[in-house]
C-alpha cells in the first residue's frame, strides 16, 4: 500500500497508558458505585465527555463537565507508567527525515494527551488535533476528516493507524486506509482494515515518488 501521510491514535496505538486511564477511571467508577469492569470495557478510543454521558444518565451538562474536569486533572497529572510503544518513536523519526507529513489524532483532550505525549518522548507533531476540535468524536469521521485537512491531503492518500474499536471504524469512515494495530479481533469491520498487525514494529516503509510505500514486516 501507498501513502501520502500518517494519522496516528495517541492511547494503545502510539502510547502505553493504560495503567494511568485504568486508574483514573477505575476510581471514577468506584466512587459512583458503577461496575469498574463495565466502565473500563466501554471508554477506549472514546472521548472521556461521550463516556460520561453514558454512564451519568439524566445528569446535567454542568455535572457531567465537573466529572470532566476532575478527570482531566487527574489524567494529566499522572504519568507515572507513561511509555511509548515499540517502534512508535523510530517511525516518526523515520517519517521526519523522509518529510511525510504525519499528525497525531486523539480522543484525549489537550491537557491529557500532551501530557503523555511529553511524558513518552515522541516527537512533537506540526498537526494535533484532540477532543476539542470537534463535535463528534469517534467513531463519526469527524477527527480523521480534520486531521487530513489539516495536513493538506486527501483522506483517500492517508493512512489512519489506530488500536480501538471506535478509531478503526472513525478512520474508515472517514474513507482512509487504516493500519489496525493489536486491535480486537471482534472489532467491527475489522477485515476492512489494509493491514493487521501486532506492533509497529512491523511497518516498513520507503520512500516513493508519491509519498511511501508500506510493507508489514512478518
């Protein structure tokens, strides 16, 4: 497959910060007397405002946003376990030196997301969009569509690389190719994805006339 540039998920995709969402979230869910396990299996690769909505029926905007803000405190502040994927660092080098252009595309909110990135020494990418910047998180389109935009190209000549269910399916829609690292194998329309793998060590790239070519690595 050919690419023109990356769109690359933040959380399980370029970032291990599980142990920091389980956490948070964890606490969360033990505070309002909801399921942990129930809480945990429903908020990847959802924005955390989407998540509780979900989980806080009935409740006013203004409650769910002070839950919000609680949790975006506690998020950013706690790094501790923060690392970086394998092969995630040397491919954004790598894609730097080629010059194709690449952006980081997270459900997380500012605070949040660049606290890990900082925290997992990934290079700083010149495209960022988080939940802010759009109305409806993924799995909608809408973030991919952004982040395409705001690199100059076509969705159709992006690659999307995400690990979750909801980021699978908002590349997709968004009409991108999409990489789908050690995603679920219940993901739905997981077989739409150009390429399965387990780590992003198994991407290879080279540099084409177009942009690159991608090759996965057994």
């Amino acid at each position: 497959m050919e690419c023109k540039g990356f769109l690359f998920d933040l959380d399980g995709t370029l970032v291990d910060s599980l142990p920091v969402v389980e956490r948070a979230w964890t606490h969360w869910a033990e505070r309002h007397g909801i399921s942990p396990q129930d809480v945990l299996a429903f908020i990847h690769g959802k924005q955390a405002i989407t998540s509780l909505r979900h989980f806080m029926p009935g409740a006013t905007e203004a409650a769910i946003q002070h839950e919000f803000d609680l949790l975006e405190q506690m998020e950013a502040q706690d790094t501790d376990g923060v690392k970086a994927l394998p092969g995630a660092v040397a491919l954004l080098e790598q894609l730097n030196e080629l010059g194709i252009p690449w952006a980081i595309v997270t459900s997380g909110s500012i605070p949040v997301a660049s606290a890990r990135r900082e925290a997992s020494g990934l290079p700083q990418p010149e495209v960022f969009i988080t939940a802010e910047l759009v109305k409806q998180g993924k799995p909608h389109p809408d973030a991919y569509l952004l982040g395409a935009e705001r690199l100059g190209l076509a969705p159709q000549a992006c690659v999307v690389v995400e690990d979750a269910p909801a980021g699978i399916l908002s590349g997709l829609a968004a009409g991108c190719q999409v990489i789908a690292v050690n995603a679920p194998a219940e993901t739905p329309q997981l077989e739409q994805a150009a390429l399965r793998l387990f780590s992003l060590e198994q991407i290879k790239i080279n540099k084409v006339k177009q942009g690159v070519s991608i090759e996965l690595i057994a």
